[in-house]
C-alpha cells in the first residue's frame, strides 16, 4: 500500500486521524520496530510503500502497544 493511499484514500488512517505525511511515516516506522519487521516501509523511485512482510497476531501486537503480558 502507498503511503499517499494511506494518508488520502477513503476512511483511511490518514483522513480518519488527519495525519500529515510526517506523522503517518513517524508511525509507520514505529510499527516496524515494534512488529520486529513485519510491518515495513521502504522507498523505490520516490514512492514509499507500506509491506506487510509477515503474518501479524492483531491481539498480541495491541496487548504489546498497551502494555499488557499476553505474550
């Protein structure tokens, strides 16, 4: 996924929390250190993309953000 559809897309997380591109990326980068990878951003040619480079467990990543021990 791009980052412009991320941030300009319809109910994307963009339009829903009204990011700007600095933002959006600051986030991104922070879901790739925490998700060890899984979640990546990378940029070819000018265009940043959003990878998805593995399967994520959605409820151990929220209880990890919030500080939970559901390891």
């Amino acid at each position: 996924m791009s980052v412009q559809e991320s941030l300009y897309g319809p109910q994307s997380p963009g339009q829903a929390f009204k990011l700007d591109e600095n933002a959006l990326v600051e986030y991104i980068e922070a879901l790739e250190d925490m998700t060890d990878g899984a979640i990546a951003l990378d940029e070819t040619a000018g265009l940043k993309q959003i990878y998805r480079r593995k399967n994520l467990d959605s409820m151990r990543l929220l209880a990890r953000y919030y500080g939970g021990n559901n390891s």
